[in-house]
C-alpha cells in the first residue's frame, strides 16, 4: 500500500508571478512578503537557504531588527498553506531547518519542468522528429506567464530574472530554429518579428528572421533587418554585426540556400540533477554572435560619461530663478528630478515650489494693498521671500549643475551595455564595457566592471571608499570572480544599504579563459 499525501500534488511556478498550485488550484500564499520568502527557497530548490540571504533578497537595505524571527514567522505562514495536514506520521517535511538555512523540497516546478522539455526538444530535434520537437519547444515557452518572479525587486530577484530571461531567449532560438527545418516560414515571420522586438540584441534572433524573409520570397525585407540591426548597433553600442548575420546577409545577397542553423547540445538548459550541489549558471548562447574585436568602429568619436561641467546648464539653472522672477525657481530643480530619479530631488523642487505659493499668498493677503499708497507688510515680506527664492535657487542651482550625477541616458545606457555583456560576455570584456580607465569608443553609462577593474576604478564609485575597494579586488583575487554585484554583500564586502546604493552603477562580466595559440611559445 503506497502512501498519498492528504493535500494533494504540489506545484510551484517562478516564469510568471510567484505560486503554488494544489492539484491545479492555486493556494492562497498570504502577505506580499511572505510570498518573497517562497520565492527565495525556489530559487534553490531542495537547497539550504541562510536566513541572512533570506533577509537581504526580501528587505533589501531596509532590514527588520528582529529578521530570523520575522522570517522564522513567514516560514511557519507558508508550512501552513503549503503543508496544512502535516502531521507526525508523514514521511518528511515540505519546508525544513537545517544547519545551513531553510531547505523546500520541490516536486514539481516550473522552471525544471521549462528545462526538461527543451532537452526533450532538442533530443527530437537531432533525432529528425521535428513535429513532435517543435511541439514541445512550444510547450516549454507555453510556460511562461508573465515577466519571470513577476512583483518581486531587489538584486538577487534581478539576477535570477536575467538568467530566467537568456535561458528564454535561447528556448526561442531553439523553436525558430526547429520551426525554419520544418519549413514553416510565413507564420513565423511575425513571431520573429516580436521576438527581436522583445530581444533587440539577440543577433541569432535576428538572423532567423531574415532567413525566414528570404525563404519566404521577400528578399527585400530581409535585407532591411539586417540594414536596420546594423544601425541600430552602431547607434547603441558602436560594434559591427556578428559573423552569422554577415554571413548570413552574404548569402542572401547571393541568392544562396541557407542552411539550418545547429544548436549545440551546450545551449539547451539541462535538468537539475538532485545530488549535485553546484550552483546553477546561465546556459551558453547559441550561436558565436558577438562581434569580434576588430568591429569596433575606429572613426567613432570616443563618447564617455559626462564628467565635465555643461557651463550652459549651469547659466541656465542660475538665469532661471532671476529671469521668471522666482516662479519658475523650481522648475531646474524638477527636471534634475526627471534625470536622476532622486527622492530627495522631488523634494527640493517641492520646496521651492511651495515658497513661490507663499510668494503668491503673501502678494494677495491684503485685499486692499493695491489701492494704498504705501507697500503694505505683506507686500513688504512677498517681496523679500522672492529676492531670497531667487538668490538661493539661483545658487543652489548652478551648485547642482556642476555636479551632474546620473542622467535618463546614462541609464539607457548602462541597461543596453548590461544586456550585450549578458549575451556576448566575451566581447564585452574585449570591447571594455565597466573598464573607464581604457580607451573606448562607446559609453557604457559609466559602469564599473567588479572582475576586471582596478582599484582606483572600484573605488571613484560613490559609496565605495578606497578601503572597501581593496578588499573587493583582495577577495577576488582570492576568491575568484564575482557572479553578480550581490556577491559583494553574500562575502561581507559591503553592506545591503550600500549595495543598492551603487549598484546600478557595477557589472560582473565573467572572465574569459584564454585561447591556446596553435604554435608553441619561442624560447
């Protein structure tokens, strides 16, 4: 007699919005927070989770005093919607302590099963069942129901995100390049087109698109991708486009066939297996995409972050104030706001905002001020409050100005230079994305790049002291490179607080190991 558990099967998905299912019915996971917590375990699944990494993923840099009793009380919400007739007769716990943290034995999860079906794909695939292998290439996308952990913010939460998001990327690759072997080329078209939009620096991406234009009779369009890639490459990040879309614009341009591409076995994300204890890492990229060194465009002008002063922006947030009469004193500050998505900003600009109200109200108190002769006490104090408005924006102005800190661009900037690191980390570290102290010809929004900058580098960072920027290139040097900027606290390098303080400003791109020269080395 087998035996069954009172609850029921239990699933749990990450590819959407967090949740546990119960025989198909989703459970009620209780507080926001508490949901976070779910959301860690899961990401180690069956693996010992610290309850200080429990506490820096889910609170960030605003920690509870009492964290292991807060996530101590979470923990006993969740074995209560998730084991509710746990009892002493069942044969081992959902969700145990151990010494090395809190460990959730998962059954059924989303992104094993996501896994498991792209092998199963890819194994159709080489096997010549391409029906049945695109069938369930479909199905493994079909899981995804939304932005992957879907609510939850934080640098842990963003990195397993991006992951989550190179492995779908690849999945796509995968069903395209399934779907082009077939021959099914009008239909997916407009599911390539969507793809690139959503994966703008996926190249392989885009070099399915244009086979499946150029199979599909319209040579012309499939020229243009590759028109407008190629713009849109030198625009955003000054490289050339990689070898496949070259060769594949080539061919087209030849009016040669263009073979399938052949994924290799390496880029399909392979299931856990239970007894390894390695952590997982992103799945190679598919295809040898990145744009070599030698593309990097020599006739751009060399575009760094703005480190300079603009002395116009500083005329023109001193004239402002004097110019409008202390009205428009706030809005410089405003747009300072706009650019560097500052709290504190908004609040000046509210502030001034508020002293040219009490300009207004003091102007207008006494109704009969306009008809008397002499200037009136209200007057009197409308008048000085605007001359200090303008005396002080005026200088706290061009102070701001000097000092431009983070900009709507730079950011835009930061996200593209992330994202090609992402897919072509050995280009990026070749091309010298997060190295300021090279010479470069695009600007990567003034990153800082943990794993190959120097200490001075580390430490020109705001909220990074020189100290602090030894003991990061000590303990790399030490510990080996660092996975993504939370290693920094995971080490005890810095401090959460700190952490998401400067971290839009740090990027982890992996080492490369060296390429064997054929000849041997001269004596």
């Amino acid at each position: 007699m087998t035996d069954q558990p009172v609850s029921g099967a239990l699933r749990f998905e990450v590819l959407g919005p967090v949740r546990a299912l119960r025989d198909g019915l989703p459970i009620d996971l209780g507080p926001a927070k508490q949901r976070a917590v779910l959301a860690v375990l899961l990401l180690s699944p069956g693996k010992p989770v610290p309850t200080h990494r429990i506490v820096d993923a889910v609170w960030g840099d605003e920690p509870p005093e009492n964290g292991t009793n807060v996530v101590q009380k979470y923990v006993a919400g969740l074995r209560r919607v998730l084991d509710p007739d746990r009892s002493p007769r069942t044969s081992g716990e959902l969700l145990t302590l151990t010494d090395g943290g809190y460990v959730l034995q998962v059954g059924a999860l989303d992104t094993e099963d996501f896994r498991n079906r792209l092998a199963r794909a890819d194994a159709e695939r080489r096997a010549g069942r391409l029906e049945e292998a695109a069938r369930i290439a479909h199905s493994a996308l079909d899981l995804w129901h939304g932005e992957a952990l879907g609510g939850l913010t934080g640098p842990i939460f963003d990195s397993a995100r991006t992951r989550l998001v190179e492995e779908r990327a690849n999945a796509c690759e995968l069903w395209a390049d399934i779907e082009l072997s077939r021959g099914g080329f009008a239909g997916l078209v407009s599911e390539l087109s969507r793809l690139v939009q959503e994966f703008p620096l996926r190249e392989g991406l885009r070099a399915q698109l244009m086979i499946a234009l150029h199979r599909s009779g319209r040579q012309g369009e499939a020229l243009a991708v590759f028109r407008d890639t190629r713009e849109y490459l030198l625009d955003e990040l000054g490289v050339e486009p990689g070898e496949r879309l070259q060769e594949t614009h080539r061919r087209i341009l030849r009016n040669e066939p263009i073979p399938a591409a052949v994924i290799p076995a390496a880029a399909v994300p392979q299931p856990r297996q239970p007894e390894s204890v390695a952590p997982y890492s992103p799945a190679p990229l598919p295809y040898p995409s990145a744009p070599p060194p030698h593309a990097m465009m020599p006739g751009l002008p060399f575009m760094p972050r703005r480190s300079g002063i603009l002395w116009a922006e500083v005329i023109l947030a001193a004239v402002l104030p004097l110019v409008t009469c202390s009205f428009g004193s706030w809005l410089y500050f405003a747009y300072a706001a706009y650019q560097r998505r500052s709290i504190n900003h908004v609040l000046v600009a509210c502030g001034y905002l508020a002293a040219v109200f009490a300009v207004l109200v003091l102007q207008f108190a006494d109704p009969s001020a306009p008809e008397a002769e002499m200037i009136s006490d209200a007057e009197a104090g409308a008048i000085l409050l605007a001359l200090l408005v303008i005396a002080v924006a005026a200088f706290h102005g061009a102070i701001l100005a000097c000092y431009p800190g983070d900009t709507r661009r730079a950011r835009h900037q930061r996200d593209l230079a992330r994202q090609y690191a992402t897919f072509h980390p050995a280009a990026a570290l070749q091309a010298g994305i997060g190295r300021p102290d090279l010479l470069r010809s695009f600007d990567d929004g003034g990153l800082v790049d943990l794993n190959h900058a120097p200490v001075q580098e580390i430490a020109r960072v705001q909220g990074i002291n020189p100290i602090e920027a030894h003991r990061i290139a000590v303990d790399r040097f030490e510990n080996g490179p660092y996975r993504d900027p939370s290693d920094l606290v995971r080490r005890g390098l810095l401090r959460p607080k700190t952490l998401r303080r400067v971290a839009p400003w740090l990027i982890c791109v992996p080492p490369v190991a060296p390429v064997r020269a054929d000849t041997p080395d001269l004596p």
